[in-house]
C-alpha cells in the first residue's frame, strides 16, 4: 500500500512547510552572532531570542491542539503555516531586540500544533507497521533545511544581513499554506471530537514520560549546536564559507539521521533504538566539544551530531501508541519537549559561557544533559514493562 498522488503531493505541501519551520529555527542559531554584533547584545543574551521561539512552541503547542480539535486538518494546518509566515516576516522588518524577542516567541506557537499534526496526517497515509517512514517523511523537511535552507539563510545573513534569513522562511511558508489549501484532501470534521479532551494526554504517565526524555535528552544537542558558529568564529581562522558548510552538514546529517532511525525503529523497537540514539548523542557532543578550535573537525562534529536528531522517531512512534484519542495533543508536545530542551540547552549553556568556562564548555553541558536523557529513557522503559505494553513496541520476532 502505498499514498494516493494526491497524498504524495499534499505531502509535500506538508514537507515544504516544516522545510520552512527548520530553516527559522535553525537559521537563527547560525545567525546568532550577526544579530547580536548587530543589536549590540552578547551572545548569551542572543541565546535568549532562541529560547523566546522555544517557549512560544512549548506554549503554544496545547492551545492550538485544543483549538484545532474540531477543525478541518487542511484548513488548520494552512492556517498554522500561514501565521508562521507573516510573524516571521514581521521579525525580519521591526527594529529592536525586545521586538525581534517577542516575534521569535509568537513564532514558536503554531510550530508544535502545525508538525505533530503533519506527521498524523502523514502516517495515516500509510500501513500500521510503516507509520515510522510517515513521520521521516515530514521530518525530512526539517532536515533539509538544514542543507540547503539553514545554509542559503546564513549565506543571505552574512551578505544582505541577518534580516533575510528570517525572511525568507516567511515566504516559503506562506507558499505552504497556499499549497497546503489546494492539495490536501477535504476530510469532514470529526463532530465527535471534545476539544478538552485532548488534555487528558498530559494526564497519561506513559505519554508524560516520553515528553521528559525528550526534553531533557534533546537538551544537549541543543546546547551545542545553538553555539557552534559562534564558537567557530571565536576559537579558528576559518574561511567565511566555512560557517555554512557547518550547517549543510548538520542537515546532512539530521536527513541520514531521520532514515536511519526509521530503519532503527523498525529493526529493533522504539526501547532499541531509543537507547542506541540515545548513547550516539552523549559520544557525539563529546567528540563536539573536543573538536573547538579546529574547524575541519568542528564541520565533522556537526555532521555527526545531525545523525543523532533522528531520536525524534521512536519518540514520536511510542507517542503515537500511548496517546489513544488524543493523537493531535501528544504529537504537538513532542515538538513542544524538543524546544523546551531547545530553550533548556541554549540557557544552560549560556550560563557555562557567561561564568568564563569557555566554548568547550557547551559540548560538556551536552553530555550531561544526554547521560540525564538516558535516565528517563530507562524510566520511561520501566514504566512500559510495568504497564505490560513492551510487545507491541518490539521488532517482529522478539
């Protein structure tokens, strides 16, 4: 079995708006140096424009899933993709870091609620047992924003000014919700449906448990990478092209990482790969922080801590078989986790840098929020086993 054309193609809509949501969000770590020398703040203070966006997602991901509950899919995606657009293009053109702060966290709102859906939508196109790829394949525009968008931003940032690179994923994703209104299917609304109902999700162990590895785990690829440029320009004589090479290759990274976790998922369960992701992410932050000051292995460090962003898979398949009815809401507070670690890495990290401890430092941060990652993963494993739900999330034949 396979989507319908049409279903390719409003999947593609679907890809080309999280395309869009990568390239913001990534694009504004890779610019954190520009729009800090250009508002005349500190990086540490710069990093705070990050963790605003990471708060509008972490707030904004239940209201719209309440909001969104009796509404059509197509129009309620459109919708998101299309308010994502205009705030990110009013970022790119009001003055001031209190102005950029503030538009950076409406930002963040529809984020959650506009991907989570997205992969429900993309999984339900396909068989029970492949539901993993429908999540790589909205992923996957995530992840190459991250060759192609993320790296265009920074080279528009560092030529026309930082501006653009918050423009340019406006457009793209008001192109999404146009495609988005004329591709996807009319499915009628689920009359059913109780809105408050979806906040019985938060009340589930199962589903809170997995929020918490995510948050905590994803903090440490956050807290490197939120700093990686900046840690570039301030430790290497790199040459200018050097810095987006280093995105490119994260997003390289990030689109193998996204397919091999599926493959992952599927070979050895969400517990077996979880672990296996999980491990991966502590060796890599540890090998980012040794590579500081070298930029060729700065570029190599960022690729492999892309690899590592697919642990967004098994999260996002448990969450899928612990949620019941409330599909929307879970699938928008996994987005919603990943940016609370988006808001809690960069903070953290920014402390270990204003206290003089050095660019190295972010890369240790990492590490010990992954190794913390990895305890609520074994937490989260112990209360499935408990629940006795551990079969259906094994690999054919174990």
């Amino acid at each position: 079995m396979s989507p319908q054309p049409n279903l390719k193609l409003a999947i593609l809509a679907l890809g080309l708006g999280a395309f869009a949501i990568g390239t913001s969000e990534f694009a504004a770590m890779g610019l954190l140096p520009w729009y800090a020398s250009d508002l005349g703040i500190t990086e540490p203070q710069a990093g705070h424009v990050i963790s605003a966006y990471a708060l509008g997602v972490v707030v904004g991901a239940p209201i719209t899933s309440i909001l969104g509950a009796k509404l059509p899919r197509r129009r309620y995606l459109a919708a998101l993709i299309a308010l994502y657009g205009v705030v990110n293009l009013l970022a790119a053109v009001l003055p001031g870091y209190a102005t950029l702060t503030g538009m950076r966290f409406l930002a963040g709102l529809p984020h959650g609620g506009f991907l989570g859906v997205a992969m429900l939508f993309a999984a339900d196109a396909l068989p029970r047992e492949s539901r993993a790829k429908g999540v790589t394949q909205i992923l996957l525009g995530l992840t190459i924003a991250n060759i192609a968008g993320v790296p265009l931003a920074g080279i528009l940032g560092q030529g026309l000014g930082w501006r653009w690179g918050f423009a340019l994923p406006g457009v793209l994703a008001l192109i999404a919700g146009w495609l988005i209104l004329k591709l996807a299917p009319r499915v009628g609304v689920d009359k059913s449906a109780r809105p408050l109902d979806e906040l019985k999700a938060l009340g589930n162990p199962a589903v809170i448990l997995i929020l918490l590895v995510g948050a905590i785990g994803f903090g440490g690829l956050f807290a490197v990478y939120s700093y990686l440029s900046a840690a570039m320009l301030a430790t290497t004589q790199a040459p200018g092209w050097a810095v987006p090479v280093m995105l490119s290759a994260f997003g390289i990274g990030g689109t193998l990482g996204g397919i091999m976790s599926a493959k992952l998922t599927i070979r050895y369960g969400i517990w077996g790969s979880s672990f296996r992701l999980m491990l991966f992410m502590a060796l890599t932050q540890a090998f980012a922080s040794y590579a500081v000051g070298d930029w060729v292995m700065m570029v190599g460090s960022s690729l492999l801590l892309g690899l590592g962003s697919g642990m967004v898979v098994p999260l996002q398949t448990r969450l899928m078989d612990v949620a019941g009815k409330a599909q929307s809401m879970a699938a928008a507070m996994n987005h919603a986790a990943f940016n609370a670690a988006n808001a809690l890495g960069p903070w953290l990290a920014g402390m270990a840098l204003a206290a003089g401890w050095g660019w190295r430092s972010s890369g240790l941060v990492a590490v010990g929020l992954s190794v913390a990652g990895i305890l609520a993963l074994a937490v989260a494993w112990y209360q499935a086993r408990v629940s006795g739900d551990m079969l259906h999330n094994c690999p054919a034949g174990m």
